[in-house]
C-alpha cells in the first residue's frame, strides 16, 4: 500500500501446469475454492469467466480451452466488487485467493451433484434417501448406464445396496434421479457417539465398467425442534456453543487444516456441541 489511495486495488497470480495425458477425451475443470472479493480467470490467454461469490466455490469448464503440454492459468483477483456490499459483515476484510484450487477430470457421462439424508421413525430402522444428478456434457446422445450406492462401515465393503439403470441421456442434458433404500438398525450420528458410514457412488457404463466413483461421510440422525427445544435422535439436548469466523491471526482468510483442528479441539474441552459458522460457508474441511 502506498499514500496513492487506489480505488480498487487488484492481485495477479500467474501458474503453470500440465494435464495427465490418460484425462484425453475427459472434461476437465478448474475449481476455486475461494477467492474474495472477485476474479477474472484466463488459460492459455484466453478469458474463461468471471466470478464475485467469496465464500462459495467458483467452477469453469476449461476443456477447450487446454493444449497438450505446458499450460498457463492467469488469474485477477478485485479487493472490491458490487457483491462486497451483499457481504458487509463484520469481520476483517482481506482478498486474494485463500482457498484450495485444482483441476479436476470426469467423463463424458458423469455424476454432477448428488445429495444423501435419512428418515427415522423409531430409529430401528432407517429410510436413506439419495438425489443424484448425472450430466452428459457429450456432443451425442450417452448409451445406457446404471449408477451404484454402497454403504459401508468400519471399513467392510458390502454388497450395493441401490442400483439403477439409467436410460439414454440427450446432449448437454442433465437427469435428477431420487432413490430411497431401507437400512435396518443403524449406528446413529450423535455429538457424544458420531458414528459415521461412507456412501460411495459408481456409474457404470453399457459394459458394465466402473467409470466414475464419489464418496462422502454420512451419519443417520434426526434433528428437530419439539417444545421450543432442539431434540437429536429423540433426545433433548442442551446447546452450548460459540461463533466462529473463518479466520487465522497469522495467515488471515487462508486458514490451514491444523488451525481448523485447534479450534474444534479448544471448543470440545470447553464442552461445546455446536458451532455458528458466522457468518458463510466455511471450508468444506470444517
């Protein structure tokens, strides 16, 4: 900073990088995972877009814009956009990218999104309801295909407990699929007991090989509000808590694994349950 007061000033990051040559015939992607207050973002000279969401992620389909060989990713980074005024918070403002950023790969056919939650009545038994959405970003209509739900524990691969088939998907279209399956006796998720699972999910092409898998933790709870009072797994539960911003006194926005840890660790020997994120989404590490 100098005594020229600049309106808006603005941060240039330049990187190489080269793609693996088995992602040939892939659609690759480039992820930020967050840039405050927005960017500008070039490869190879050419404009890729632009984004202004600080706390959320920033996604560009780079495909057609990669050559074989050394690549070039030239980002402008903006201390200030008109979404700043969306995020006047009280918390200290400093911009830059903070957050991871890579490249990524899918196929053709691949799964989008997808999104896991449970149902519990008496808590013998679970419904596990999936939504998964599955793209063809192919310049041809996609053969058929069929997607895969594992649900594992401690580690003890099992048999699939979802499969459905999945018919021709046109080009550029994208499907919702909406699966349920009934779980019997399962660990429940709690703050004292965080019994956790894995739900991984395969597509499979027409020949029936493995062409794309994606997991995440899940833990079957339910959560509700009764007599004013918040209730987890049919059992009242007293909250005690804190805010947290998403901050380091060191290293500002870009706040490490380690940090992240100490602070879950400070507020468990403190006896706290719950955690006010305030006031964005944190890093999906937290």
């Amino acid at each position: 900073w100098t005594k020229y007061q600049l309106p808006n000033p603005v941060g240039s990051y330049r990187r190489e990088f080269a793609i693996p040559d088995d992602w040939d015939g892939r659609q690759i992607f480039l992820h930020f995972a967050g840039v405050q207050s927005a960017m500008t973002v070039w490869v190879n000279g050419e404009k890729v877009g632009y984004s202004q969401e600080s706390m959320t992620p920033a996604e560009f389909n780079i495909t057609r814009y990669i050559k074989p060989g050394t690549n070039v990713l030239a980002v402008e980074v903006y201390r200030w956009s008109d979404g700043s005024y969306l995020e006047d918070q009280d918390f200290w403002r400093l911009s830059g990218i903070y957050r991871d950023v890579y490249v990524y790969a899918t196929p053709e056919l691949h799964i989008r999104d997808f999104w896991v939650r449970s149902q519990l009545t008496d808590f013998s038994s679970a419904k596990l309801l999936l939504n998964a959405k599955i793209k063809n970003n192919d310049v041809e209509a996609s053969k058929a295909a069929a997607l895969r739900l594992y649900l594992i524990r401690d580690d003890v691969a099992g048999t699939p407990i979802l499969e459905q088939q999945i018919q021709s998907i046109p080009a550029g279209l994208e499907i919702a699929l909406d699966l349920t399956a009934v779980v019997d006796r399962p660990a429940l998720w709690s703050t004292e007991i965080p019994n956790l699972y894995t739900v991984i999910l395969e597509l499979l092409d027409a020949n029936g090989v493995v062409t794309e898998v994606l997991s995440t933790p899940f833990g079957f709870r339910r959560v509700e509000i009764k007599d004013a009072q918040l209730w987890v797994n049919g059992r009242c539960v007293l909250l005690k808590g804190a805010n947290r911003h998403e901050i380091d006194p060191f290293a500002g926005r870009a706040v490490s694994l380690e940090r992240m840890l100490q602070d879950i660790t400070l507020m468990k020997q403190f006896n706290c349950n719950v955690v006010r994120t305030s006031h964005y989404p944190n890093h999906p590490h937290w």
